[in-house]
C-alpha cells in the first residue's frame, strides 16, 4: 500500500498574495479553499467580524492578523476582506457558524488592498498615497494635507469618510495593509516613533467613523522585544488594536482537512497500521486521532517548527508539501511507523545558505555539520548510523527553539523517541517478545547519544544530569575538566567545609546577613505542621561552642556540624537543640565536592572570557551535590537529640519524594521538635486551613487583616483560616464564638468582674523584655500573639459579647466598622474590654447569619437595609419551603423506586412546615424597633439550621438525580446488547443498587459514580472488540471486495455461464455469503462515548452470529478449491470415450487448449474464450439431471422400512424416470443443494 492510497493530497505550493483578492473569481477561489479549525471560527465569529460591523455600536477597534510565513496570513486577509466587499461570499465559506456570521459584514464594505515593501517612505506617506488613489478608483476625489499643514490626523480621516459616505451612504471602508512588521523593523527610532503615532490614528478612528483597519504582521508587535526602545507609543498603539494571532492548532486543521485529507477507510486503514506501535511510543494511543488526522506528519512536526527561531520564511504549508511530494509514491513500511518527524526539516535549513547570515544559525548548522561529519565517518557502531543522523538533526533544530542558543535545554531520550518514532538499529524484530519494547527502545537512543559523543570525543553534545535532556553544546570546546580535575586533588579539608557550608547556604536559601555578624548563624522559622504556624529559632553552620550568645532567646538551635575538620563539643542534651552532621560519605560525594571547591577557585582566577565556563561547572556540580544529598539524606546523616543518635530512619520519620534539602532539613526538625513545641505551646491553635504555606511572623499581619475584613463581609480564604483556627466559626462558616476555648477564657474574665468594671490590658498581655528592651509580647494564657487576640475581640464584637476601648474610644457592634481599620499596632494596645450593651445582637446576628446575610455596621440605615432584606429572604424561603414539601412528598423518585420512606417523608414534610412557620412569623419583624422584640431567643433560631440544611440537601439530591440519570441511562440501554444474564450486566445491577443506596443515605457518590464510570469504560473496550469479530475492516474489506473482482471469481463466473454440468449454485452461494459479509470501521472509543451502539451499523453483540473474520478467510480458501473441483469435474467428463472422440473432430486450436488443460490440469488465467467454447462443444451431448433431497427422501419411502428388494426396485424406477430416454453414456446426475 502507498503512501498516495491513505489520503488525498493536495499541495499548496504557491504563495498567496493579498491582492489576488482584488480579481473576483480569485478571491472566490481563496475563500472556497479556506480551511476553517474550530479555535479560528471562534476568533472570526467573536473578534473580527465583531470588530468590523457597524450595525450596532461599540467600541470598534484596528485589526492585526499575527501569522508566520507560510501559515495563512495572507490567505486569511484575502478571505476577510472579499467578505466584507463581495455579496455572495457566504456561499463560498465551509465552516456554518461562520458562514451566518458573515452576513454581518458581507459586501458593505469597498475595500483597498496593499502591501508593504521595502521602501523608506513613511508609513503615512505610504497609506495615504495608496488610500487616495483607492478612492479615486471609486469616484472619490480627496487629498490629504501634507504631513508639516497639520496638527493631527484624525480630523483629515473624519474628512475623508464624510466624503466617502457621501457617494456610498451604506458602505464602510476597509484597508488591508500586508507585511507591515517587516517594513517596521526598518525605520529609527524618530521614524517609527511616527509611524506608531498615525498607525493609533488609524485605530482610534475605526472608533468614531465606518473606516476599518487590518495588518498584516509575522510576530506579536505588542511585547516584542524588538521594539522595546519605543514602548511607551506602542502601548498606546495597543490600546487601540486587537491582534488576531494564527496558532499551531489552526495549520494542523489546515494540513489535516486540505493538505492530507483522509476519507473514513483511509482513517481506519492508517488507525489499524499504527495501532501496531502504541506499545512503543508514549502518547501514540491516546492522541491517536491526532496522529490519523495529520498522517504522515507527525505533531510534533508543527510544534517543533513554530518554535525555530532565527528562520524567517518557514512557510509551513508549502515546506509540507515538499515533504508529501518525495513520499507519495513510495509504500508504507509495514514494519515502522512511517511518519515524517522535525528532524527532516533541518535539511530544508542546511540547503539554504541565506541562513547563515544569521550569527546563531550559522553556529549552530557549523557544530551540526561537525557532528553528522564525524558520524558518517567515524562513528565505531555502524548499525546506530541512521538514529545518530536523525538524532543530530532534531537537536539542531531544537537548538534553534530556545532563546538562548547555550542553555542546557534540549529533549530527552523519551522525547526523541516519541517524536522521531525512532526505530531499533537491528529491526523491528528485536521488539517483538519483550514486555518492555518501548524502554528497549530508549535504551538504544540513549546509546545512540553516547555513541555520538565517543565519536566526537564529548565536544558539542552533552547531558544534562538533572532532568535527562540532551542538547547541543555549542561552548563545549575548552577542555576544563582537567584543569577542575587537576587543582581538585590539592583541596583541603577546610576548605570543602567552607565549601560544603556554601552548598547548604545555597539549597537552604540562605542569604549573607547573618544574625550576628561574623558567624554563620541565621534566624530560622520552622514550620510547625501540627498547628500549620512557624516557630522562631536559630540555624547554625558549626558547633555550639562556636556561635555567638547574643542573640535572644527563641524556641530551637539547629546545628550543621563540619563534616571534615570536626570540631570537639558538650551535648547538654537540650530538648530545643537539635543536630545535624553528614558522617557517612562516600568517595562520589568527596570527589564531587572537590571537583564543586576547585571550580569556585578557578573561576575567581580566570579571565573574564572563560569564567562563564566553569560558571556552567559549578551550577552542574552544585545540581550533583544537592541530588546526592537528596538521594543519601536518609542514610548519609547522623542525628543527635537530647543524646540520642541516629539515622532518619532510626528516629522512626520517612522523607516525601522530591523534597529540596531546605524542606529536608524541616521536615526532619519538625518531626523531632513537634513535642517541644507542644510542650511549651499546649493550648496554641491549630490553624489547619491555612495550605500551601504556615502562619509566620512574615505574613501574620496579612492573615489578622483578612481575619478583621471577614467581619466586614469580605471573606478569603486567609481570614477564614485564622478564625477557624481560633474555633471562631460554626460549621457552616458563619462568625460564632460558642466553641472557642480563646473566646470563653475572655468571658470568664469578664464575668469575674464586678457591673461595670473593666478587664484591662495587662491583665490580658504579658510583656518579655531583654536588657529593657521591649522583646516578645503574648497572651497570658495560651501565648496567643496580640494580633491574635485583636482578632479574637473583632469577633466578640461581631457577636455582641464585649466593647474594646482603644485610645479612650469604645468600640461596640454599632461602630464594628471603624475597629476594623484601625492600624493593627493601635488594636493590639488597646486599653481595656467591658461587657456590652443595647440591641439584642447576638440573635440579631444568628437571624441574618439563618439567610447569609452579615450586618457590617449596626446604624440606622444599615440596619433597615439588612432587615429589609432578611424579610424577602423569609419570603423566599416560604417559597421554597413550599415546593421542596411537594417534591418530597413524592420520595424523590428514581430508576429504582423513590428515595424516601413513608416515614422519612412525613418527618421532613413535619420539619419543613415548621421552619415555613418560622419565617411566616419573622416576617413581622420589619423595622429596627420591631427587631428590639424579637420573640425568637438563641435555640429556636439555631433549631431552624435543621430544616436549612435539609433544603440544601433536598436540592442537591434532586440535581444529582438529574445528573446520574445520564449514566444511568446510558448503562441501561447497554445492558441488552451485552445480555442481561451476563456477568457485566449483573455488575451493573449491583452498582445501581449500591449507588441507590448512597442517594438514599445522603452520602458522597463519587465510589459509585467511578464505578459506573469504569463499567462503560469496560462496556466501551467490550463492544468494540464484539463489533471488530463481527464487522470486517478497511483492509479486510479491501479482501472482500479483492476476491469478488479475483480472477479465479471472474473465470469461476465464465464457466458457470457456458457450462451447464458444471454446479453453478456453488458460486452463487459463495458469492452471496461473500457479498453479505458486514463491514463498518467507523466505531471508536470517542463515538461510544455518546451513544452505545454504533451510528453507523447499529451493532449489538447479543446478535453476533457469525465471525466475520474467519467467515472471510473460509471464503479465501474456497475460491482456489472451488476452480479446482470444477477443473477436476471437467476432466473427469473429459475421459468419457464419446467425449475423447469428439476432442478430434475439434478445430486444431481448440484442439491445442482442450490438451493443454489436459496437461496442466488447470487453468490458465483470464479464461481464453475460444477454450470455454470449445469444452460447450465436447460436452454438449451430455446432460446434467438433478435429483433433490426430496426426491431421494421418497424414493425411500420417506422414512418407512423398505426390504433390499423394493429399494433396488424404486431405486431403479427413480433413475428411469429421471433419464428417460437419453442414453445413459450422456447423463450426468447431480445432487441439487
């Protein structure tokens, strides 16, 4: 089979200019070939049509089309603009949405068309020029003024346009400038500076008259750095512009639906080759769509060629098209993928020497050239030739890829494999037995590299440890290994401390400021999980007895001991020290660390010119020590604490997977500090909520400020966190102080005071100093920070349980507002706290927390909107109440009965009246006065929370019903066309009794749902394989239809015609059962997805009554063994004497064939005519009888016992009457099947 059977190509070789547009005929043309993706139909539909219109009114902007060459810029540019000016052009749009869409803008717009050159003209000279004469083509005589007669040029524009309007009252006008970036790039700083100036113009015009403006361009203008030094005029050139950009996806619809257009068999033929290798290559069978639309190229082709930078005119489509053109003729490979991969195109790169002008491509087709140099001709392992070449031709592109041509990116051996569909140097062969082809398979890439690099003695090639990407090395020149090897060997054991500290400084992030000037200690927070708050301590490079005792006390000392030149100390055996000390070293560690030391010293030696060299050095050695520090953490560290030394293990902790050494070091301290700290801190919080990070000195008062906004109505989840933490909310996430321990220690304060007396500051806070130095300040009991407790006091506020004087003024419920936004340090100074006085806001603040409402302040108005708004919720939630009783006094009635019990609907009915009652009567309560007596105390409101959260869940049962009944349903139709006694059928059963049970029980059903979920996976799996047993595919169609046109068939058919004796039901049968063979390739998983059966032939498994498959390959067998019995008929009735006699009497060439059949005893193929002719003449004296089944069955007196005799007797009446008076020598009596 040929590459040209698999799909129909059509090259698209020639470049469109946008002009072509201006012939009719052409421009209809381009829009009939235009390919529409679904990403491009939204941005016509949404964007550019949008932007073009002028029936309704907004804010109309400029148009750029942002294409690389050769992706369909001009060619979208051409369509856009011959819709906007020809009637008619809907018609000649495939895509419907945007066909309809269209007619917004078709032929109301008289169009100028241009494109740019290379030219020094100023772009408002250009335009101008080309607009005037446009216009002058549609009998509109204007000229604009000249460049120094005016101040701005909108007003000439706006000139412009009411003269247009004047003759085409109806039309708008559209200017379609093309390669207007190039043309950009060329012009100074002054110059473009200008150039920007009136290209806004343009754009803000479109705003304010029927004048519409499209370029043209092949990168992003706005955020280019190429034009940086004008920044400011471009951004306010894109405030005024819309960039419509032409994306990978849009020229892989193109290449798959113009250029490689594939009817369903020739889809299904290609699936069915590929299917082959998805064992081999990630990827290949989930994005298997992918790879049939775009067959031969693979995706990766379009992804790799956006990326190359550096190559101007890359012109996608018509660099495809090439490709397609060398391959057409040639046959698929049966043993490989055959896909065209990235890596052919760098020869389009290599032919054209024009690239060369640019400095990086020339390095790098130079080092490229090097490479594939040595592989021709050196390389020792022949076999990986053709892989290496591949190999080197794909990192050369993806070196273009970057944006530094030197970083150490490239692809790794997956990569390569996957996206070259690299082959094994022995065959395919070698992949066929192992349960690991696809590793096998990486292991020969990775050899492949390793012997490139042999080959080229390690120059320009290299690995980059830590992530596996291989890349080209294009400094990879000077030989500094052995420099670094060289001056490693005299490294000292001080020296790889310091070096060894330096290590851990870096993967710690530890910046130069120490604490104490002069030792390597450092302030350290370490998280503490448990209560998700970091705790304040002290990290230290050396012994105890080297660091400094100035620092203050805090809550931990971790030590990182030398681990070469130790240092001699006394373990006091502290229960907040902590030690650290790396005692288990091998000699890779060593010797990396001296190879890391001797770098550093190089490169503080070296010149200027070479110090990024071993720059490159110590980053790579750096990424080494800290990988084998992760690695060895767990081994390679003794601990020591209170005493006790160990291992990681031996202190009973497991390390998560790819943690840095910072995390490490944390993770390992927490562990082991966690009782400490719950020692000293037994009563703290726990804020659980807070993820991702811990409460620290850093962020505390980011998280008490979101905390004191939530009291405002602004919830985050920050402030949530801390009043969680302090039990400060209920399970529903309202403000609520009845479970705080915090709060109630408050309270019991306040209670032992006398009426009217005061809880005062220092009564609360208890202050640390240092040398009378103010230090730490914190709560008496539970050493709560006085952020904390001004959070804590919000909510009482909130709640109306205290009044917090701050600075002789009183802050209460009415005046929330303005506490709230007092600086944090003033709050936690406060004076003192009494128990309040007035409304009643506790169950003020429990009814608007019933309907989601919070009351920000407690003045006049605030309070009339809120109750106000409590009242129509009320009201509301009669309503709902009302239909949710309706709803339940059904049961919620599913698949498999109602949900609810008689029981269970009478109690929930009983409920819900009653909470309806509830709001019936809160209706009354209207006005703040009304609201001062209020009948409802705390527990009757709080009982209403019941009949809320049943609403809430009755809702959410009844849309899951809605949602499961999909899947349900789905699974239900299933279930007959699999058989409803099968063992997946009753598995289906069970899953719906199982998730009827949990909507019963109100519990989560995700189980169940992923349960139904894996039965239509394996429903999917199992219909597809029933439907490929029982319908054949493309290829075996292309069997079916190859046996009806064989020639045995056509020569089987010839004989039957001309030849009476010869059994001609055989064939028919034959044929029939041949021809009524079912075949349908168009069932995929995607398709099932939707329905259970088959769009196209209506499948069902229970009705399989035959395989397909083997049916066809009996037909197969039979063709030949048929053309043989038939031959050995005739040459049968051949030796019959009467028969030999008459092969005399024959023309002499009839003669020599009838002989020739003789000899050979079979055919020749085709049939010659004259033969068939001369066999009708040999046998016309014979007759063929035939005798039924019927016939013999009475001949035997259907069933009844017969003696030998009369069997003999009707026997021979039976032949008798059958050959009548023919002479017996030319009857031949045949069975009639």
């Amino acid at each position: 089979m040929q590459y040209k059977d698999l799909l129909q190509f059509e090259p698209i070789e020639s470049v469109i200019q946008l002009k072509d547009a201006n012939d009719k005929d052409r421009a209809f043309q381009l829009l009939d070939t235009y390919v529409i993706s679904e990403r491009m139909a939204e941005q016509l539909n949404d964007m550019i049509i949008n932007q073009l219109q002028f029936d309704r009114s907004i804010d109309n902007k400029g148009l750029l089309i942002v294409g690389n060459y050769g992706t369909g810029k001009s060619h979208l540019m051409s369509v856009i603009s011959t819709i906007a000016e020809r009637e008619g052009a809907s018609a000649h749009i495939s895509n419907p949405s945007v066909a309809e869409k269209s007619k917004d803008i078709e032929g109301k717009f008289k169009v100028i068309r241009l494109e740019i050159g290379s030219v020094g003209t100023s772009l408002r000279d250009i335009l101008v020029s080309n607009i005037e004469d446009g216009l002058a083509e549609m009998d509109v005589n204007f000229t604009f003024p000249s460049f120094d007669q005016i101040t701005n040029n909108k007003d000439a524009l706006e000139e412009m346009m009411g003269l247009f309007n004047e003759k085409y009252p109806k039309h708008g006008l559209l200017i379609v400038v093309d390669e207007l970036l190039d043309y950009l790039r060329g012009r100074k700083e002054q110059e473009i500076t200008l150039d920007l100036g009136f290209l806004r113009e343009l754009g803000e015009i479109c705003s304010k008259t029927r004048l519409r403006f499209i370029a043209g361009i092949q990168e992003m203008l706005f955020d280019n750095p190429s034009f940086n030094f004008v920044a400011e005029p471009l951004r306010r050139v894109k405030e005024r512009f819309e960039q419509v950009r032409i994306v990978r996806e849009d020229i892989a619809h193109v290449v798959s639906e113009r250029l490689l257009k594939k009817n369903e068999e020739q889809k299904a033929l290609i699936r069915e080759h590929l299917s082959k290798f998805t064992t081999l290559y990630g990827r290949l069978n989930e994005d298997m769509e992918a790879y049939v639309n775009l067959f031969p190229i693979h995706p990766a082709y379009l992804s790799a060629f956006e990326k190359v930078n550096g190559i101007e005119k890359r012109v996608a489509l018509k660099t495809i098209s090439i490709e397609m053109n060398g391959i057409l003729e040639k046959e698929l490979p049966e043993e490989e993928p055959g896909l065209i991969s990235y890596d052919s195109y760098w020869k389009f790169i290599e032919e054209d020497p024009s690239y060369k002008s640019n400095p990086d491509v020339k390095e790098v087709m130079d080092k490229a050239k090097i490479l594939k140099d040595r592989v021709q001709n050196a390389l020792e392992k022949r076999t990986y030739k053709p892989m290496s070449l591949r190999i080197i031709n794909a990192l050369s592109l993806y070196r273009l890829s970057t944006s530094d041509i030197y970083d150490k990116v490239g692809l790794t051996a997956e990569e390569l494999r996957d996206e070259l569909l690299l082959t094994p140097p022995g065959g395919m062969d070698l992949l066929k037995d192992l349960d690991d082809a696809s590793d096998f398979l990486k292991t020969n890439v990775d050899a492949a590299v390793r012997e490139i690099q042999k080959t080229v003695s390690y120059q320009y090639l290299s690995a980059n440890e830590s992530n596996g990407q291989y890349y080209l090395d294009l400094k990879k020149d000077i030989d500094i290994d052995s420099l670094i090897q060289q001056k490693a060997e005299k490294i000292e054991d001080d020296k790889l401390d310091r070096f060894y500290y330096d290590i851990l400084k870096q993967a710690i992030t530890l910046d130069d400021n120490t604490y104490v000037s002069g030792y390597k200690i450092w302030r350290h927070n370490l998280p503490w999980d448990a209560r998700r708050i970091t705790r304040q301590g002290y990290l230290f490079f050396g012994a105890p007895n080297e660091r400094s005792t100035a620092q203050p006390e805090r809550d931990f000392y971790i030590y990182m001991l030398r681990p070469f030149l130790k240092t001699p100390f006394k373990d006091e055996q502290k229960p907040d020290e902590l030690f650290f000390e790396l005692n288990q070293k091998d000699e890779h560690f060593t010797q990396l660390l001296r190879l890391y030391a001797a770098a550093n010293d190089l490169k503080a030696e070296s010149a200027s010119a070479t110090r990024n060299l071993y720059t490159r050095k110590i980053e790579s050695y750096f990424k080494e020590i800290n990988k084998w520090l992760n690695d060895n953490f767990v081994h390679s560290f003794e601990i020591t604490y209170k005493g006790k030394k160990g291992s990681v293990l031996e202190f009973g902790m497991f390390l998560p997977a790819n943690v840095t050494i910072q995390e490490i070091i944390n993770i390992i301290s927490e562990g082991i500090l966690t009782d400490w700290f719950a020692q000293k801190y037994e009563d703290y919080p726990s804020f659980r909520k807070i993820q991702g990070s811990y409460l620290s000195k850093n962020n505390l008062e980011t998280y008490v400020r979101d905390a004191l906004y939530y009291f405002n109505g602004k919830e985050t989840k920050q402030g949530e966190a801390i009043l969680d933490g302090l039990v400060l909310l209920d399970p529903a996430g309202k403000v609520s102080i009845k479970q705080s321990g915090y709060a109630a220690w408050v309270v019991d304060l306040l209670e032992q005071k006398g009426h009217g007396q005061v809880v005062n500051h220092n009564e609360l806070i208890e202050t640390v100093f240092i040398r009378g130095v103010e230090d730490l300040q914190y709560t008496k009991q539970f050493h709560l920070e006085p952020e904390l407790l001004v959070v804590l006091f919000g909510a009482m506020i909130y709640t109306g349980t205290v009044e917090v004087t701050v600075e002789g003024k009183t802050y209460n419920a009415s005046n929330l507002q303005e506490y709230i936004q007092l600086p944090l340090p003033k709050l936690a100074q406060f004076s003192h706290i009494k128990k309040p006085t007035g409304l009643p806001i506790a169950e003020l603040n429990a009814v608007a927390d019933l309907f989601d409402e919070r009351i920000p302040n407690y003045e006049d108005e605030m309070l009339k909107r809120t109750i106000t708004t409590i009242a129509g919720k009320a009201n509301n939630a009669i309503l709902d109440a009302l239909n949710t009783i309706q709803i339940v006094k059904k049961g919620f009635p599913t698949w498999d009965g109602p949900l609810l019990k008689p029981a269970e609907i009478q109690e929930n009915v009983t409920l819900l009246e009653e909470y309806k009652d509830f709001c019936e009567g809160l209706k009354r309560y209207d006005t703040p006065a009304k609201m001062r007596n209020l009948k409802y105390d705390l527990e009757i409101i709080e009982k209403q929370k019941k009949a809320i959260n049943k609403l809430a869940s009755f809702a959410k049962l009844e849309h899951q019903i809605k949602e499961i009944q999909q899947r349900v349903s789905y699974l239900q139709i299933a279930q007959p066309n699999v058989g409803s006694q099968s063992e997946w059928s009753s598995r289906v059963d069970d899953a719906l009794d199982e998730l009827q049970d949990a909507l019963k029980e109100h519990q989560d059903t995700t189980k169940e749902l992923n349960t139904l979920d894996i039965l239509k996976k394996e429903y999917v799996q199992l219909y597809i394989e029933a439907h490929d047993q029982s319908r054949l595919n493309a290829s075996e169609n292309m069997v079916k239809n190859a046996l009806l046109n064989d020639s045995q068939t056509m020569a089987l058919k010839e004989l039957s015609a001309h030849i009476s004796i010869l059994p001609k039901e055989e064939l028919f049968s034959w044929e029939r059962t041949l021809t009524q063979l079912k075949t349908c390739y168009h069932v995929t998983k995607e398709k099932l997805e939707h329905s259970p059966v088959c769009s196209e032939c209506k499948f069902r498994p229970t009705e399989i009554a035959t395989n397909e498959k083997a049916t066809l390959k009996k037909m197969q067998d039979e063709l030949p063994e048929m053309l043989t019995n038939w031959t050995e008929t005739l040459l049968t009735n051949f030796n019959d004497p009467s028969v030999k006699e008459n092969i005399s009497l024959l023309k002499p060439e009839q003669q020599q064939l009838v002989e020739t059949l003789i000899a050979n005893r079979e055919f020749s193929l085709p049939l010659d005519i004259r033969l068939i002719q001369a066999i009708n003449d040999l046998l016309k004296g014979i007759h063929k009888v035939e005798l039924s089944i019927s016939d013999i069955e009475e001949m035997m007196a259907n069933g009844h016992p017969l003696a030998v005799d009369e069997l003999r007797k009707r026997f021979e009446e039976l032949i008798a009457k059958t050959v009548g008076n023919t002479p017996t020598n030319q009857v031949r009596i045949m069975l009639k099947k």
